[in-house]
C-alpha cells in the first residue's frame, strides 16, 4: 500500500486522523463530563460516545440517494469535510461563552453522519485502487493504524488534557480531518459517477443488496453477532476486574494494554492472510476469540487471564480486514460503496447494543457469569457458520460430483 503512487500521499492523512479519533477516545467523554450537570455527568458522557458514533448508522440510510455511485475517494472526503467544520465549531462556540452539553451533543452528532459512508469509500477506493490480491494488505493496513491509534491517542490526549483541556483535543481532531479532507480532494484522481442505470438511489439499497446475496448477508449477521457479544465485555470487565483486585485502574489498564500489544501484532499478521480461504478464517477467528475470553469468565488467575486476553487482541485484529476483503470481492463498483456504508452501519450498532444489553445481563447475572456467557455465545455463533460453510461447501461439492457423473459431460471438459 505505500508503494502505491495515489495511497502512499494518504499516509500522513490516514496516520494523522487516525490518531485524532484515538485522541477523542478520551476526549469526547472527558469534555462532557465537564459540561454536564452534576446529578447526570455518566448519562451524559454516555450520550456523548453515543452521538459520536451511532448517527452514521442514520446516515447510510438518509444519504444513499445522493451519495449513490460517487468514488471512494469522494465519500472519504465528504465524511473529513464534515467532521472537520462541525468538530471545529465546539472550539468555537466555547471560545464564544455558548457551548453546553446540549449543543456539544448535537454537533458530535452531526459530526457522525457520514461516519459510515467514510469508512466505505476507505475501503473502496482500497478495491478501486489495489488488486485483488493486495486489498487484504490494504485492509489490514487501515486496521492496524485503528489499532495504533487506540495504544497512543488516549496517552497523548491525557498529555493534552493536563496542559489546555479536552477542548484542546477536539480542536487538534478537527485539524487532523482536514489534513485527511485536503489530501484526498487533491491526490486522488477525480472518478466519474457511476452511470445512473448502475445505482441504486434508495437509502435502503445497500442493505436490500446484502440482503439478496446470501454469503453477504451470512457475513452481516455473523458480525453482528460477534460484536454485539463484544459489547458486554466493555461493561463486564471493569466491573469484574474492579471485584477482583480491589478497585485497581492499572488492574484493568494491563487488561487493555495486552489486548492493544496483541491487536497490534495481529493487525501486521492480518496483511499477510491473502492466500488463506478467508471465509474460514474469519469463522476461526470468532472461534478464537470465544475462546480467549473463557479463562476471565472462569475466573481464572489475572495472569492466565491477561496471556489469553493477550491472545485474543491478537485474533481479533484480523476480523476487520477479512470481512471487508470478502465484502469487497463480492461487491462492484456501482453498488460497492452502498454495500460497505449498510454493513459498516451494522457493525457500528451492534457493539452500542450490546454494550447496552451488557447492564441488565449484569445486574441479573454477575460480572464474571457474563463475560463467561458472551464466550461461550461467541463460540455458539462460530460453531453455527462453521457447520453452515460445511454444509454448503458439501453440497457444492456435492453437485460438481453429480454433474461429473453425467453422460456426456467428460468428453465436453476434454474438449475445451
């Protein structure tokens, strides 16, 4: 990917909002919990991550009809457009003496709505751009700055915090995104839109075609599933590692710590899957990472805990980067972005939903007996799209064998 002559001037873009979004991590909580008021500070910061991520699952509903056939590039840039004028404005309206958690929210939020149709035209111009065979690399590249960034945002951002405030931080964001907005709108070459009998101008049309193809939809769901019993986790850990070692933060820092070392190793191991079948990959990874996670669940020994939570940041890190190579090889340019904005919006829902399932399953169960529970579902959904390739596999091979032993039919492959 840095050999190529158009994604090599990306770099400084993708290196330097990716480092924004680590940096927000930390800031967007921090800055509303400052302005709320005392009696619903948590509600609030709550709120805040929610307005910062699930409008864009809104808008790949509310835009398709405009943003159907544009390239890649041009969906990447809209969405750093955005985030750059409407991160810009918290800044501004605090230099103003106007901001409130009210208006903070909103403009989090605005700044989310094409969050998912940014994340598809990455991944599209990936496919516009690269071969087959290196759009696994590609991929994995994006990924792996994610994973970076989530290691040295929220650090860096602490610093920042200390010396000006989290207002500092969002400022720096919004400049990161225009960096990333400038780069894409001057280097990479301007494609035309896709032909108007080529789109598809319902908002709905991207989740329509997952839902018409069957090894898209089978992928959908079982990345719904995986991150959705993903979203406990959040809630689960703090609160078992809190009983467990007597309230202790750098307990539950290291947990974190060894799942970012371990992502960051899986993340440079994802670009090198590409002659691996993906689809049992991906499936093995689901495996892997329900398996991880059993140790915690079992209450097993903090060290034991932490070589296997070690362990599954480091299967996990690949997921992103074979389903989007398996999206990408099913999709085509005119429907491809569509596509990866529907399926983008999923994933970015179902880690908020189990995040919010992951409160009552611990009120009525217990920290502990919940992350156990999201393991050994994780491991259910692995086993079931396990035995469904299987079973597909088996009747393709099936038929092949079967239109084999037909009369007629060896002598015609002799031929051509």
């Amino acid at each position: 990917m840095l050999r190529h002559r158009i994604l090599r001037p990306l770099f400084p873009g993708f290196v330097l909002s990716a480092l924004g979004d680590g940096m927000s991590l930390v800031a967007v909580s921090w800055l509303a919990l400052q302005l709320a008021p005392p009696e619903s500070k948590a509600t609030w910061a709550a709120v805040a991550i929610a307005a910062y991520t699930l409008p864009g699952a809104l808008g790949s509903v509310l835009f398709g009809r405009w943003l159907s056939g544009r390239g890649g590039a041009q969906l990447a840039a809209w969405d750093a457009v955005l985030r750059t004028v409407m991160l810009a404005l918290i800044p501004v309206a605090h230099l103003a003496g106007v901001l409130d958690i009210w208006r903070y929210t909103v403009l989090l939020g605005l700044s989310a709505l094409l969050r998912s149709w940014g994340s598809a035209g990455r991944f599209t111009l990936v496919a516009e751009l690269l071969p087959p065979k290196h759009r696994l690399a590609g991929n994995a590249f994006i990924g792996l700055l994610v994973e970076a960034s989530v290691l040295v945002g929220p650090a860096l951002a602490a610093v920042i915090i200390g010396l000006g405030g989290p207002i500092v931080v969002i400022a720096i964001d919004a400049a990161t995104f225009a960096v990333l907005a400038i780069t894409y709108l001057l280097v990479v070459p301007k494609v035309e839109r896709a032909p108007l009998g080529a789109r598809r101008p319902s908002g709905f049309a991207g989740f329509a075609a997952i839902a018409r193809d069957r090894g898209i939809r089978g992928l959908s769901i079982l990345t719904f599933g995986f991150f959705f019993l993903y979203g406990p986790i959040l809630v689960a850990l703090p609160v078992h590692v809190g009983a467990a070692s007597g309230d202790s933060a750098g307990t539950l820092a290291a947990f974190w710590v060894v799942f970012g070392a371990g992502a960051l190793v899986g993340g440079v191991a994802a670009g090198y899957l590409r002659r691996w079948r993906l689809w049992p990959v991906t499936i093995t990874i689901v495996l892997a990472w329900g398996a991880a996670l059993l140790p915690l669940g079992a209450g097993a020994p903090t060290g034991v805990a932490l070589v296997m939570f070690a362990v599954g940041g480091l299967v996990w890190a690949p997921f992103p980067a074979t389903t989007m190579a398996l999206l990408q090889a099913r999709t085509e340019g005119g429907t491809r972005a569509q596509v990866l904005a529907a399926y983008s919006a999923i994933a970015t829902l179902s880690v908020p939903l189990g995040t919010l399932a992951g409160g009552p399953m611990i009120t009525s169960f217990g920290a502990q007996p919940t992350i156990l529970g999201c393991a050994g579902l994780t491991l259910a959904l692995g086993s079931v799209a396990a035995a469904v390739a299987i079973g597909r596999t088996r009747r393709r091979w099936d038929g092949q064998v079967a239109a084999g032993s037909q009369p007629g039919t060896e002598p015609v492959a002799r031929g051509a």
